[in-house]
C-alpha cells in the first residue's frame, strides 16, 4: 500500500524525478524508494509499472529492453512537466523525510512491544524453572538447589541475550534511517563507514573484554 506520504498523483512526480537522476529499470525504481524511506517503506511492482505505463502513455518517459530488463528513461516532455511542478516536488522530499521520521517511530514502537512480549515469556520460564526445581527437591536437596542455581543463570542469560538482539535491531534500524536521510542530501562518505566499523569493532572488543572479567 503507498504511503499516506504519496497523495494523488505525488508517486507518479516522484518517479519522474527518480528517472531524472538516471534511467532505471522497474526494480531499480523499488529499490531507489526503499533506500529513500530508510527500508521502512517498499513499494509493490503492481503500484510501480501502472504508474510507469501511465507515464508513457503520456510522453513523459520512453522504454527500451535491456535484455530481459526494460529500462525506463525521462523524456524533454517529462522534464519540462518536472520544472513546471519543481516546488510540488520539493514539498514531496520534505514529506518522504517526515514520512521517514514517522515509519521509524513505529518500527521502535514494535521494537518495544516485543521486547514487553520477550520478558514475559522468559518470566513464564522462568517460574516454570523454578517449580522443576522445587519438584526436584525429593530426589536431593543439595542437587536441586545446583538445578536452579543453574536454571536461574541460564534464564538470566537467555534474557540478557534476547535483549542484546533487541537493541541491535534497534539501533541498525535508527542508524539505518539516519544514513539513508543523510545520504539522500550527500552527506555520507567512505570515512562515515570507516568511522561506523572502527566503532562497532571497539564496541565489540569492550564487550568481549567484560565477558571475560565476568568470567574470570
């Protein structure tokens, strides 16, 4: 389904302008919109090749097959229609960037959401836990106070680990949108991934050091 971002006739606009970059094929197209929402956002190929084949019909843009692709290019008559409606563009890209803004929220909110439905179920597993381990209290009280010492520490870890995988979902999918709305104004380069790995290296080794102080 198109975004509320994209009222009538804005997806069409902005597909235009897309094939004024460059000429594109159908997928290049769903990928150029992806990138631009952050991939909160990807257009199906049954909202994308109707508006292609309106544009066409138009003039506003020609096909040719690339082999067995069909690459899509903006005409002078499309051109023309993109510097007539140049401010109603622009007011687009200032929509996709809020549009954007809002998608990510709802993705953290999710987030969020199973992280409460993560917990519960290890607190459901961990009760679960413990009553094996009082029932096991008839074949040794010694034994079962090691099975749920050990039980305890496994569920404490099973929760530490799935939370760790929540906040990296996270913040890949914040980072993620931060680059793809940097980048649509030219503002990411190779230092920036230079930067993000030297980072998330020094992260890495932090962690594994205070793994094995935990260990020792």
């Amino acid at each position: 389904m198109t975004p509320p971002v994209f009222a009538h006739g804005n997806l069409r606009l902005y597909l235009l302008a897309l094939l004024e970059e460059q000429p594109r094929h159908g997928y290049e197209l769903i990928q150029a919109l992806s990138e631009r929402f952050g991939g909160t956002y990807s257009p199906s190929a049954g909202t994308i090749y109707p508006r292609l084949s309106k544009l066409e019909e138009e003039g506003l843009v020609t096909k040719v097959a690339d082999g067995r692709k069909t690459v899509y290019e903006i005409t002078p008559a499309g051109r023309d229609e993109l510097e007539r409606r140049r401010p109603e563009l622009d007011a687009i890209e200032s929509d996709v960037t809020d549009s954007v803004r809002r998608l990510a929220d709802g993705v953290r909110a999710e987030v969020d959401t199973a992280m409460r439905t993560l917990r519960a179920e290890l607190a459901s597993a961990a009760r679960e836990a413990k009553r094996s381990a009082r029932d096991g209290k008839r074949a040794g009280e010694a034994s079962a106070r090691a099975g749920a010492s050990a039980a305890d520490t496994h569920i404490e870890s099973s929760r530490a680990v799935h939370e760790a995988d929540l906040v990296l979902a996270d913040f890949r999918q914040r980072l993620r949108t931060d680059l793809r709305t940097q980048a649509h104004q030219g503002r990411v380069s190779a230092e920036t991934v230079t930067l993000l790995r030297s980072r998330l290296d020094a992260v890495r080794t932090e962690v594994l050091a205070a793994l094995a102080d935990h260990e020792a």
